[in-house]
C-alpha cells in the first residue's frame, strides 16, 4: 500500500488493507484445492440426488472459485516475483496444478446440470494451462535446482500434475457425448490427458519412492499433500469411467476395453491405499506428536476422499459393479463430514488471523 493512500485512510481501513494485502503476498499456490474439494463432493451428492446440499457446496465452490481467481491475478500482479519463486520450486512449484484440476472439477459439476457452454469455456482455459505450466513448471524447477535438491523437493503436491491431466480428461468425457462436431476432437483430448495422467503417476511414484530409500521423508513433511497419492488413483478410475461411456468415437474404441480394466485396477490400487495413508497419519501425530492444525494443504487431503467417493460411484454405473457404487455412495458421507471439519477449522484460523494485529511494516507501507 503506498503512503498516499494511507494517508486518506484511517486505522482501522489501513489494517484492514494490509491484512488483505499479506493475505494475497502469501497465498498458497495449491489453495484451488479448496475448489477441487467442494465441487468434486457437490458432484457426488448432485450423483446421489440430495440436490439442496449439492446446490450449497456448487456455490460455495463457485465463489471459492472466483475469489482465488481474483487473488491470484493480484498476486501475479503485485508481487511477480513471490509467484516465480513458487513456480520454481520442487515443494511448492507442482501446486499450482491445483488451478487446473479446480477448474475442470467446477465444469464437471456445471455440466451436470446440463448445460454446455460454461464447462466448455472452462475446458479451453484449463487445457491451455495445462499445457502451459506443464512446460513452465518442471522446465524452471530443472533449471534453478540441482539434481540432489529436486529428488529433496520431491512430495505429495507433484501428484497434482497427474491430477490435473486426469481432470481435463473427465471434462472433456463429460462434454463430449453432447459435442457434435466437436466429438471426436473431445475424445482425443479425454484419451490423450488421460494416458499422460497415467504416465506422470508412474513417474512421480517412482521419483517419491527413490526419495523415500534414499533420503527418508521426516514425518514433518508427511503432510496432507500425500493424500494426492490415492486422489490421483481415484481421478484415474473417474476419468476412465468417463472415458468408457463416451460415445463410439474412432478413438474411444480403440481404446475402451484396456481403459475400463485399468480403471479397475486403479480403483484397487486407490482402495488399499486408504489404510496406509490412515496409519502414516496416526504415526505422525500420535507418535511423533506434529501438531495437528489447520493449513490450506489439507484439503488436498479432502479432495481424495470425495474424488474416491464419486469414482467409485461412476465406476459402479460404468462397469456395472453395483457393490463399488454402494461403496462410493457410503465414503460421500465420509468425505462430506472431512469437508465440514476443515471448512470449520478453516473459517477458525481465518478469524483468528483477521484479529491478529498487522505488523507495523504493513501498516506503514513497507510490507
């Protein structure tokens, strides 16, 4: 804030102000994950017809949306050179993934109520991003860092690449039944996302592997993050369900059959994963007493448990597996009651934040 301008304000606007200044400086690059949480669990109950509920969390992710939209471009704006360095680094660099994946999860949940222009819209801009950061990203964090201090950064956020391969295809699926001309162009960008999804998968699990037994992860670092692990396995198994009730495209039947056994399997895979990741969660806070307390990367966790809920839910319909369905409708509950219990723990820490006096550098016009 310029000095000029603090000169016309009072106190209480130029804490105010600076309060939201910080806030934008500092925000999280994965925090889109807010918007992937909520209206990928909007889609589940939409799926399972309690629409009122489904309607409040649509909302809800839809002002999510549009609120971190604006705060991002300030940001880029503001301060370049805090988003550059986000970009290029191995921790954080892979989050930014979270806007791509957010923005197709809200098509998805548009579509659902029928209409096409919007998702499709959102479908343009995600898959240019997509392209773009998947490019920007891996390309600057190789550049600034040296082989040992990537395989250091190596964590749960990288996941989100696949991630958010795997959201342009579930779009792109869902669209393109109802495409026209535009079909069969909709079905190579679903196959297309979806076999590069699957491939980043495999290369990032290796790479977390290859860190684990070799550099070990302190249990400081085993964060929310790596619930992406069983979202990406969960996405997979979504966007494959897609991909097998799409139409009969030149694509889709070349290959539907190897897409709806891998989708199987990824269900599995996503399945075993749950109690693994349960237990490195109880070992972290319970043995090694990490605090446990709010923080934007937790709804990376949240994301996972709704995607694996509405995967299974699709897979049942897909595959024709009634008991993956009715296991996809009870986890809805699960994943809806972690969402509740982060939104409440979020809206605490915002609160406490807000009262939090500014630091006087803020204040003064040199923050």
């Amino acid at each position: 804030m310029r000095e000029s301008d603090a000169a016309t304000l009072g106190p209480v606007e130029v804490q105010a102000e600076s309060r939201i200044a910080r806030a934008v400086h500092t925000l999280p690059p994965g925090y889109f994950a807010l918007v992937m949480a909520t209206g990928i669990i909007s889609l589940g109950l939409k799926l399972e017809h309690f629409d009122a509920a489904s309607l409040v969390l649509f909302i809800i992710a839809g002002l999510g949306y549009a609120v971190l939209v604006v705060m991002t471009v300030w940001r880029l704006l503001r301060y370049p050179r805090a988003v550059v360095d986000d970009f290029a680094g191995p921790r954080n660099g892979f989050s930014f993934f979270t806007f791509v994946a957010g923005t197709n999860v809200l098509g998805a949940r548009i579509a659902a109520e029928g209409t096409t222009l919007v998702p499709g819209i959102l479908l343009g801009v995600s898959f240019a991003a997509w392209l773009v950061l998947g490019y920007v990203i891996p390309g600057l964090v190789i550049a600034r860092h040296p082989g040992a201090d990537i395989l250091k950064g190596v964590n749960g956020t990288w996941f989100i690449w696949s991630v958010a391969s795997q959201s342009v295809a579930v779009l792109a699926a869902s669209l393109e039944p109802t495409a026209g001309i535009m079909s069969d162009a909709l079905s190579i960008v679903a196959v297309l996302s979806w076999g590069i999804g699957l491939i980043l998968y495999g290369v990032i699990g290796c790479a977390v592997v290859i860190r684990v037994l070799t550099r070990g992860i302190p249990a400081e670092e085993l964060g929310p993050p790596y619930w992406v692990t069983m979202g990406a396995g969960a996405i997979t198994v979504l966007a494959g369900s897609r991909i097998v009730e799409m139409t009969d495209t030149a694509m889709v039947s070349v290959v539907r059959a190897p897409v709806a056994a891998a989708a199987v399997v990824f269900w599995a895979f996503a399945t075993w994963l749950i109690p693994a990741l349960l237990g490195v969660g109880l070992w972290r806070h319970l043995i090694k007493k990490v605090p446990l307390r709010y923080e934007a990367s937790l709804w990376s966790m949240v994301f996972p448990f709704g995607m694996y809920a509405v995967a299974g839910i699709y897979l049942g319909q897909a595959d024709d597996l009634p008991l993956v369905g009715r296991i996809g409708g009870a986890f809805l509950w699960v994943a809806l009651a972690v969402w509740a219990a982060v939104l409440v723990a979020m809206l605490a820490d915002l609160a406490v934040t807000w009262r939090r006096p500014a630091p006087r550098a803020d204040v003064d016009g040199a923050g």
